[in-house]
C-alpha cells in the first residue's frame, strides 16, 4: 500500500474564532470566559458521557448566559470551520442541566453537561461546539453574536480509519536556499469517519548523514476532520528577529546585517528531510524524505577572506620563527 502525504494546518483558526468570540462581534469578546476551550472524547454507541466547564463573567455587570449549539466541519484544506445548525448529530446529542445562568460581576461556576450518544450512532468522529451567549435560541449560522464556545470533538468507537499521506516536499518544491528558514509541508488525506491527528517528525540529517534537527511534525496539534484534507507547514528556523526589527538598507551595514543572520542560522550544504508520522488507533506510520541545498553566500564569503588573512598572516609569522630559529642555531654553532 502506498504512503499518502498531505500538509495542512488545524483547528487553531478555531480555537482562536471560539474563545476570543470576537471574529463576529469583536465588542463582546470579554462577556464570558470558558475552561477548558475544548474536549476530546470517545464512546460507545448507548453510552452517555459527563463532563463539566468553568464559566466566568468578565464583565463588571451581573448577566444572564445561555448555551447554543453547533455542529462543525472542514472546509477546504486550511482549517477553517463551517458552523451548521444541529439538526441531527453532535450538536443535538449535547445538553446541559441548566438553560440560564445567571452570574455577577467576575463571578465563576462549573456547569456539568451531558454527551447521550444514540445507540444507532455511526462509529467515527463527530464534531460540535457549546456556545455561550448573553441571547438564548440556538444559532449555528456565522451569526453567532456575543458568544464564546468550546469545541467537542467525539469519537464513537468502531473501525473507521483510512487515511494517508498525499505528498511531502519544501513549500513551493524549493531546492536553493542561501539560508534558513527552510519551510515543510505536508498534505494528509482522511476518507475515514473520525479525525486523525498525525504526530511524529521531520528528521533533518546534513551532508554526511550527521543529525541537524529533529522538527516536530504537527507542532499545533492539528486534526483532520473526515472527508477532508489537511495542510501541514513546518518551519526549521534557530535564529528570529524580533517583529519591531528593522534592516539597514545601506549596503555594507546590510551586509554584515545578513552575515550574522546567516551565522545565527548556520546550515551549510546539502540536506535531507525525512518525515515520519503515525495516524490512526493502530498507529500506521507514513514516511517521505526530500533533500534541499543550503549555502549562505555571504557567511561563506567572510569566512574565506578571514580563513584568506589569517593563512596570510600566519604564514608571516611561521615564516618569521623559521627564520629566527634558522639564525639561533648558526649563532650557536660559532
């Protein structure tokens, strides 16, 4: 069977949509507060799950909260959601004890809530989100209003994996690089019925084989949801400078500028990259290798002239010490 490759990003355009709530109506952002952000659970048809969350008002008032619900899939190979109303699945399976709370000024409370799977529930995964909302009445459109919310991400037990790698190289299938970062990824396919989350890494050996870097394959944690791909991007980068830096733009200040930006990233020569990932409950490994090329010319030219003057240089003064340890012995053999 043929290794599939794919790169894709993951649910942290989600995660950040759903807790700071402000990609819709930013103003409402600070209303509530909730912990954990999401659950990652599983189950038997029939069986029925209990979990809690910790809900704070961050507001100075005393308000009243009410939970909606949504059910959430993939779209593209970028990872953003699609919130869709839960006319069946996950969405409708989630219920809380409490359809308000009222909490004062900073005040907390943990809510229970309870996960009822069906006994016909197809094995695989489900995905759905808990809203949070100072409005009652469910709303799974991109109307979402003042609402913050935590992700559940459900898998019923059962055989439901097929997945693989499509594809692994640098981004844009570059070769040439004149220093770091040199930037990976990967695309992964999954025609399952649950998410699969690849962990693994991106191995990088110089030109003698010798290990450079290890890379961590799916450093965000990234799911890919069924009847999807996903996008995976992966940089290897020792040195950054920091956001308010700003490059000289005269040419020698330059220059040296780039000199120590390739120094603190020191790669020379050619590379391989080998990834390897495991998927599924069986832990299924997928693997690729691609090699590029690194070669910092301006690094490498200054430390040709330096290696150029210290020979020079040295050769001067071996030469100098020949020539005195010359004449010291022919002054001694007088």
């Amino acid at each position: 069977m043929v290794n599939n490759y794919s790169n894709s990003r993951v649910l942290l355009t989600l995660f950040v949509i759903i807790i700071l709530g402000g990609y819709f109506y930013p103003s409402s952002a600070e209303a509530v507060t909730i912990t954990p952000t999401r659950f990652e659970v599983s189950g038997n048809p029939g069986e029925s799950l209990n979990e809690e969350i910790l809900l704070i008002n961050e507001t100075e008032d005393a308000e009243t909260f009410y939970p909606s619900y949504a059910n959430f899939e993939a779209q593209g190979e970028s990872g953003d959601p699609a919130f869709v109303e839960p006319r069946s699945g996950l969405g409708t399976w989630i219920r809380t004890e409490e359809q308000a709370i009222t909490l004062l000024p900073n005040q907390q409370r943990i809510v229970p809530f309870t996960i009822t799977i069906p006994e016909n529930a197809e094995p695989g995964g489900h995905f759905a989100v808990v809203f949070w909302g100072t409005s009652s009445g469910n709303s799974g459109s991109v109307s979402v209003g003042a609402k913050t919310g935590i992700l559940v991400l459900l898998s019923v037990k059962g055989k439901v994996e097929d997945a693989g790698l499509l594809n692994f190289n640098t981004v844009g299938n570059k070769f040439w690089y004149s220093t770091l970062p040199v930037s990976f990824e990967y695309r992964f396919k999954n025609d399952g019925g649950d998410r699969i989350k690849p962990r693994g890494k991106i191995a990088i050996r110089d030109t003698i084989f010798i290990p450079a870097k290890n890379l961590n394959a799916n450093p965000t944690e990234g799911n890919i949801l069924p009847a999807s791909t996903r996008k995976f991007k992966v940089d290897w980068l020792e040195f950054q400078y920091p956001e308010d830096y700003v490059a000289p733009t005269e040419f020698f200040k330059k220059f040296l500028s780039d000199v120590n930006y390739q120094w603190k990233n020191f790669a020379v020569g050619l590379y391989s990259a080998r990834l390897d990932v495991a998927y599924g409950t069986e832990g299924v490994h997928a693997k690729s290798m691609v090699f590029f090329f690194v070669f910092p010319w301006q690094l490498v030219l200054v430390m040709l002239i330096v290696g150029f003057i210290v020979i020079l240089i040295g050769g001067k003064i071996i030469g100098r010490y020949n020539r005195f340890i010359i004449n010291k012995a022919r002054m001694e053999g007088r």
